[in-house]
C-alpha cells in the first residue's frame, strides 16, 4: 500500500512540475489551471498504469499467460500470494494423484478381484485380477453393465436379490469339468446405489475340502473294517468255548488285523511329518550302495513269506555305473522309506516266480534314475495318474490281501517332491509296472 501511494505522489508530482514548466513557458496562461491540468495527467497516468499492472495480473489468472507478472506494490503482493495458494493447492493436487495412482496400483497388484458398479450396474473399474477370474475385458467393457457380461444364473439372482453379507461361488474363465475354476464373489453397496464386488479364487480351497472329506471317510472306512473284525474276535472268544487249535487261530487273525491298523497309523503319521516338516538339507550323505542294499535285504526278507511253499521270487539288482561310492544328498529316512515302498509293491504284486528288478544309473541331464521293475499283471493307464492319490485302490479286496494300505504311493510322491525329484509310473496289462525314482543332479554326488 505505501509503494502504491508513493507511486501516486511521485506521478502527481511530475505532472505538477510539468504544468509548472508549461505556466512559466507561456505567460499567457492560468499558472495554477496548468499545475492542475498536470496533476490532473499524472493522476491519468497513474490510474492507466494500475489498470494495466491490474490487466496482467487477470490475464495470467486467466491463464492466458504463462509468465508470471512481476510487480512491486499491492498487486505484487496479490500475484505473490495467488502464486502461493496455486503452488500448494497445485502440490496437492499432485500429492492426491499420486496417492491416487498408488492406491490403484495396489489394487491391480491385489490377489482378489475388485469391480466398482455404479448405480446402474455399469462396471467403472475392474483390476486385472478380477477381469481374469471373470473373463472380463477392463478396456472393452469400462460402462458395460455386469450382468450382460456374466450369464451366470446364480450371479444374476445374486445381483437382484442377493444378501450382500454372504458369498456365491461360480463358474470362473476357462471352466471345465476336467480342470474346475471356481470363483467366490461378494458384493457390498456404497455411495448412493454404487457396488463394490469382490472375487477371489476358491478352486484350491474346494479341492483341499474335497480332498479332506475324502481322507477323512477313507481313513474311517479303513480302521472300521479292521475293527469290526478285532470286536467280532473278541466277541467269540469272551462268549464261546473255542478248542486251543481255533483259539490259536483267531488270536492270529486279530493280531494281523492290529498289525494292519498299526500300518496303517503309522503310514497316516508318516504324511503327516512330510507335510509338516522343512525341506531337508544337502547336508546329510546316505550311500546309494548302503541304500540299495537294505532295501533288497527288506524286499527279500517280504518275499521270503509272502512265497513261502511256492515258487520264489526272482530278485535283480544292478546299475549302470559303478555306485560304490556315489552318495545321495538328503533325508536318509524319506530316501529308504519311498524305494522300500516300492519294492513292496513290487513283491506283493509280482506272482510266485515272477521277476523283480531294481536298476540305478544316471541320466543325460545329469539326475540319477532307479528302477523297480516287477513282472505283475501291469495296470490300464487310466489308472495311473491317480496311483498316488491317497487310499486309491484299483482292486480293493486285493489290495487288503496284500496287507497294502493304499498309502505308499503317496508317501512315495511326497519323499520326492521334498528333494526336487519326481516319480514316474509306466506300466501295460499284463506286462508289469515300473516305477522310476528321479532325483535331480544337485541331490547326489557319483564320488568319482
């Protein structure tokens, strides 16, 4: 304010002097008119000037110009602190577009699907997540209404009179009845009529509770039928008089039925610590020399009584290199339990007289290979990609001959997987099986 009226006075000033000089200059005019036609023309200049400083300071808030004004006086102090309110609310402005573009990019990085519908159920936005669980294009389909794009009947009712505190699972993209993709969806309304789904992917938590049912009534089935034979034992032997020679029989009968409880117990334990358990180390050394022998020597001691009065089994061992010194890099335990598991397949599967061989040798990409060959009855390759589901059987009652309790294969899958390896069955009716254990190169060492 005081540069604005030192202006003023500075202009009146000089146009006081200037009609000064003109009075002087001219004897023939009013002296005091002319000081006034001057001040009068300073104060014109003034006011022209202000307009002018006024005039650009509106055009830069107009935008029309991009140079901010310099100007001392009131109207510097008014651009200095338009130009601060600007700068801030422009460093917000940016502060809310980035949390904005955050906040966004950590909803497409969000495992679960985001839709936003507005009142209309139109699709406003939708991540990446849920475009693909719903087989959703979020370019194509922005302002699309939701149910022309899912036909899904479920979702339909769902959308119209659905509870939005309860889920609904359908049929998610690429569905079908060999590989199920199912999807959970729940809705929740905001601002005025507007929708926010949200999706998840519940495919592997269905199976997991297929699977669990399954267990659960497997493993019920099997130590029912053991346990309704021990109580029907027990029962006759606590309520008839039996002769030493049928009581010897029956106490056998109830203590292989124990035994096949206890198998069974044991093979449930045995999962449940591969499940449980770290991936073991490279650590610990088992010599692959060591580990073949004690499973031949098990495989035979089976044989030995599964054969007894019949024809022997005959049973091969051999590799393709020396092994005497390779060693295998793991849990020495897992190791022996999943070839002795085959084996025993293999013996109790192979008639009297049939062959059995166990073959080790390393391959071109530098894992090492053993396998169990049997001369069995072979099986259709149907059955083969569920061999090492839990409790499968394909002959029920053979299987319970056998004394097998529909576990070895799985434990046999799960002892590979933990060291990188995998197991890979092949096997033709009538033609025998063969189960093949590969363990990848950073699991054993040839010792040469």
């Amino acid at each position: 304010m005081t540069a604005r009226l030192f202006s003023l006075l500075v202009l009146l000033l000089i146009g006081g002097a200037a009609g000064l000089i003109w009075a002087d200059a001219n004897t023939a005019s009013d002296g005091l008119i002319d000081v006034l036609i001057g001040l009068l023309v300073g104060a014109c200049l003034w006011w022209l000037l202000d307009v002018w400083r006024g005039l650009r300071v509106l055009a830069w808030l107009r935008r029309e110009s991009d140079e901010l004004p310099t100007h001392w006086g009131l109207w510097g102090q008014v651009v200095d602190r338009v130009h601060r309110l600007l700068r801030d609310r422009d460093r917000a402005l940016a502060q809310s577009d980035q949390r904005l573009r955050d906040f966004l990019s950590a909803i497409q990085a969000s495992p679960n699907g985001v839709v936003l519908l507005d009142a209309q159920g139109a699709i406003e936005f939708c991540n990446q997540t849920a475009a693909q669980q719903l087989g959703l294009e979020p370019q194509r389909d922005h302002l699309q209404r939701i149910g022309n794009l899912i036909r899904d009947p479920v979702f339909a009712a769902y959308m119209q009179h659905g509870d939005s505190d309860s889920a609904i699972v359908i049929a998610g993209r690429n569905h079908s009845p060999e590989r199920p993709v199912r999807i959970s969806v729940q809705r929740h309304a905001y601002d005025q009529g507007k929708q926010l789904l949200l999706t998840r992917d519940v495919t592997a938590l269905e199976q997991a509770e297929a699977m669990r049912r399954d267990f659960v009534a497997n493993v019920s089935h099997e130590i029912r039928t053991p346990l309704t034979v021990l109580s029907g034992f027990v029962e006759t032997l606590q309520t008839l008089a039996l002769s030493d020679e049928e009581r010897s029989r029956y106490l056998a009968l109830m203590a292989s039925q124990a035994q096949r409880m206890q198998s069974l117990v044991a093979d449930l334990l045995t999962l449940s610590r591969l499940e449980g358990s770290p991936e073991p180390g490279l650590g610990v050394a088992l010599t692959v020399a060591d580990w073949l022998r004690r499973c031949e020597e098990e495989a035979r001691a089976l044989s030995d009584q599964l054969t007894r009065g019949g024809a022997a089994q005959q049973l091969r061992v051999g590799h393709a290199i020396d092994l005497s010194h390779a060693v295998v890099l793991g849990d020495a335990r897992e190791l022996q339990s999943a070839l002795s598991n085959l084996l025993s397949n293999a013996v109790r599967y192979t008639p009297a007289g049939g062959s059995i061989e166990v073959w080790a040798q390393p391959m071109p990409d530098g894992s090492l290979s053993l396998s169990v060959r049997d001369s069995g009855p072979g099986m259709a390759a149907e059955h083969l990609p569920r061999l090492t589901e839990r409790f499968y059987r394909i002959d029920r009652s053979r299987s319970r001959e056998s004394g097998g309790t529909g576990l070895g294969l799985a434990i046999v899958k799960h002892v590979m997987q933990r060291h990188g390896g995998s197991l890979n069955i092949s096997s033709q009716l009538g033609q025998g099986s063969c189960f093949t254990l590969l363990l990848p190169p950073q699991r054993w060492r040839s010792g040469d």
